[in-house]
C-alpha cells in the first residue's frame, strides 16, 4: 500500500523515438496537466509535447554545474524529491529517454531514496533504446551482449567476443575517454559504429575506425556506441583466459606430449631457471626481455595450476583467490582503515605479525622452519639471521660484526696453512655466513650482489676475448699481464 504522507514520483519512459512511439495511457497521463520534470530536454518526444502546449522543468542547467556526472544525476534527484514535497498534491512526473530502469541513474537513485522511507517511486515503462539499437545493427542479443555505462566503465569491464553496447556517450570529452579505454584491448582501427536516435526518423549509423571516434562531432545523448565481438582468437592472445585455455589445451588429450608428461616435481628446475633468467633481464634494464621472462615465470605458474586442476586438487582460480585475499588482509592500511606508521619497515613488521596471526594455529617448533631448505645457500644464509634477529638474537651494532669476520677470515686462512682441505672448507662457509649478515645489516640482498658481480665479471672476460681475437688471439695463447690491461679497459669503460 502506497504511503501518502510520502512525496510521490511517477516516473514515465519517453522512448527511444518520436511521439508516435508512446501508449495512448502514456500520452494521456503527459496531458493531464500535472507538472513534469524532464532529465533533458533533448529529445524528440518533449520537443513534440512542447510544441502542443504541454511544458516542463528540464535539468539541462544542472549538467553544465558540474564536472563529473555522479553529482549531476545526485543533484537531479533531490531536486525532484523536493519538488514533490512542495506540491499541493505531493506528487510530481518525472520524463527520462528510453525506458526508466535502462541506463538512468538518477532513476537508480531515487529507488535508493525510496528503500530509505524518502519517497514513493512508480515506474511507467517506456520502450528502451536496445530494440531500435538491435533492429539497426541487424544483432542479436542472445549471442552475447553487454551494455556499459561509458561514463563508467574499465578496461576490466569488457568482454571481447560479445557485443558491447556503450550508452551515455555524451560528449567529444567522454568518447576520448572510451577510445583510449577500448584501445586497451582492440586494435587503432578496430571498426566500431555510432548509432543515433535509433528508431526515430532522424535515425543514423556511423561506422569508423576506434582511432576516430573523438573525431566524430554528431555525439549526443541520443548516440550509443557499438563494438562488434573480435572475428578471431588472434585478438585474445593479450587476455588471461585465452592464456589458461592455451595451457589447458596444451594438457589436454590432444596436447603436448612433453607438457602432458610434467608434474610439480619435474617442473621444479624449470622455475628455478627462469626466475634466475628474470633477475637477468632487470639487471640488464632491458624492458622487452624482461616482459619475455616473466612470462616464462608466469607459464610456469599456469602449469602447476593446471596439473592441480587435472589432479582435482586445486585451479588457477584457488590460486588468484588466495592471493588476493591475502594482499588485501596484509594490507590494512590501504583496503581498510588508516594505520599510524606508514613507513615501509612500519609495513613490513606489520606483514610479519599478521602472518604470525594467519598461522597461530601452525605455529612450527622452530622460528627457522618455514625457510625453503631447496633456496640457493647464500640466500638460506640470509634469511636465518632475518629471522634471527627479528627474534632479537643479533648484535646491537655494526662492530662486533666486522670482528667476527675478521676471526673466520684468520681461521679459514690457519686451515688453509695447515692444509686441511675439510676445516678449510667449513671455514669458508663461516667467512660467507658473516659476510651474508653483514650484508643483511646494510640492506644488501648478496644472492643479488653476488649475481650482479657474475655479470660483471662475464662482460669484462668478453670484452678480453674480444680485444684478443682482434689482435689473432685467444686467452690461452696470452698472458696474464696483457689480459690485466685489458680488464683494466674494460673497467675504465664502465663495462
């Protein structure tokens, strides 16, 4: 039962096209003299209605107020809930393009304000502007259709092999906004088509390349924008899902023998090399390189997710979900509210003591448990003093460090002296051990600076080999002093 003691709104649909397009009950209900507000006056049902005498109070004014379309359309609204407030009758019509549930948000905001008690809200449909849309462009629906807000929408949004239909390109200014979003995903001259008042006598279809859409000066709020579904797989090969289907198809019965073969453990170098291959192509800043190897890297990942989805244990899904919620629960202070300390040790500590909560329940016996035993030595080695001194055990300056080395340095060379291949050995690994929590103490990761340093080392022996072939020789027909003076070159050169 209608509440009357609430302002009233009735709100009618005015259709995609001309007068001709309203019911007799639409038309009648226009005539009875009630006052009406229009969302725009730009459209050819109010011009007709206006030329018969009938008036109404437009918000074209409003629009021009405001930069953004979210507090247009708020604005609109409580204009409209005040309006009907301030009527004898506590009742007002209120006349929207198309259908009043199809694309008008100031629609969606009044259906707020009445589940909040404000207001009594009756829609009376009108014909939408997706029949004529699809009667123009000869499409059908059913194949797949996605209709976006171009006002809001992103790239995310999209669905590449189903129609998509943009309402609400209203301006030059948002259709560069749409084409520089769409051209995240289809080509510059990906064919798309402008559709104006459809199903109304003035109806026109423009068809042009994406890279001209701004170009076009007809926009109006009667255009929507048409983009055909993409006419091959070869316009999918940049969205994940064409991804994990090649992975899946290449697992599959019909697949790669070599693919089909491979399990997590036979798969396990392979991860291990190309994570290696991805510090490689940071240090050399080489931006395509790297772009190629951590898509090695994210192979990988792909094939152990499809060997757990193949095994009935887990999917890519399991694997995206988890990580998600875990960024956004070790991140309170970005997803949640505002946390004092912002510094980035201030967050790494707080990752720690969420983790340590997360795993309350499997607390190891060890603080050292949980460091991967198969990571190469000098990293293991780092990350034991980590969690060592997060523990507190762990010198409270730099000094007695530096004595330490010096102490490991002393014994591994007396086990040298004394030509005890074993000891020498252990003591070395004690000379590394230091070196690696003096490395940690000054925030240098050595597994990295030992990779760089391998670099290095391999650029100069080349430029050595190279200045040598030169001159008719290779370095075992050289000496040791003339290759000195060639890596002296090459260190001058910056090499």
């Amino acid at each position: 039962m209608t509440d009357t003691k609430k302002p009233e709104i009735e709100v009618i649909g005015l259709g995609a096209g001309d007068l001709g397009q309203l019911t007799l009950n639409v038309y009648r209900r226009l005539k009875e003299g009630e006052k009406v507000y229009a969302r725009t006056a730009h459209h050819p049902v109010v011009a007709e209605l206006q030329s018969e005498g009938l008036e109404f109070d437009a918000f074209d004014a409003i629009y021009e107020a405001h930069d953004s379309f979210p507090p247009i359309y708020e604005e609109i609204a409580e204009a409209l809930i005040g309006g009907a407030a301030g009527t004898p009758r506590g009742r007002i019509r209120y006349v929207v393009p198309g259908h009043p549930l199809v694309a008008e948000e100031t629609v969606q905001l009044l259906l707020a304000a009445e589940a909040k008690g404000r207001v009594n809200v009756d829609i009376i449909g009108g014909a939408s502007f997706l029949d004529p849309v699809f009667s123009a462009l000869r499409i059908d629906p059913n194949d797949g259709l996605q209709l976006l807000d171009a006002t809001n929408f992103t790239a995310d949004d999209v669905a590449l092999t189903q129609h998509l239909l943009l309402s609400q390109l209203y301006d030059g200014f948002i259709a560069s906004e749409v084409k520089l979003t769409l051209m995240e995903h289809y080509p510059d001259d990906y064919e798309v088509t402008l559709v104006e008042a459809a199903g109304s006598p003035g109806e026109e279809m423009t068809r042009l390349p994406l890279y001209a859409l701004d170009r076009e000066m007809n926009i109006s709020n009667l255009t929507v924008l048409y983009v055909p579904p993409v006419p091959d797989e070869s316009y999918l090969s940049h969205t994940f899902t064409r991804l994990r289907e090649v992975i899946r198809v290449l697992r599959g019965p019909d697949g790669c023998p070599w693919d089909r073969e491979q399990t997590h453990f036979t798969l396990k170098r392979f991860l291990i090399e190309e994570t290696y291959e991805v510090l490689a192509a940071i240090d050399e800043e080489d931006d395509d390189h790297l772009i190629e190897e951590l898509g090695d890297v994210l192979l990988q990942v792909l094939l152990h997710a499809q060997i757990g989805e193949d095994e009935g244990y887990f999917n890519i899904d399991d694997v995206v979900s988890g990580l998600t919620e875990k960024m956004i629960r070790r991140h309170p202070h970005v997803f949640h509210k505002k946390i004092e300390g912002d510094r980035a040790e201030d967050v790494e500590w707080r990752w720690d003591k969420i983790k340590e909560m997360e795993k309350k329940d499997q607390k190891p016996a060890s603080l050292l448990e949980d460091i991967p035993p198969s990571m190469p030595a000098l990293m293991i080695a780092f990350e034991l003093q980590k969690k060592a001194a997060k523990a507190g055990f762990q010198w409270s300056e730099e000094a007695p460090m530096w004595e330490k080395l010096e102490e490991e340095l002393a014994e591994w060379k007396e086990a040298l002296t004394e030509h005890n291949a074993e000891e020498a050995k252990k003591e070395f690994g004690d000379v590394l051990f230091i070196l690696a929590n003096l490395a940690r103490s000054y925030k240098i990761q050595p597994e990295e600076a030992l990779l760089m340093t391998n670099r290095k080392f391999i650029r100069r022996f080349q430029y050595i080999e190279a200045q040598l072939k030169e001159n008719g020789k290779t370095p075992e027909s050289s000496n040791l002093t003339e290759m000195d003076g060639y890596w002296d070159e090459a260190k001058k050169k910056g090499i």
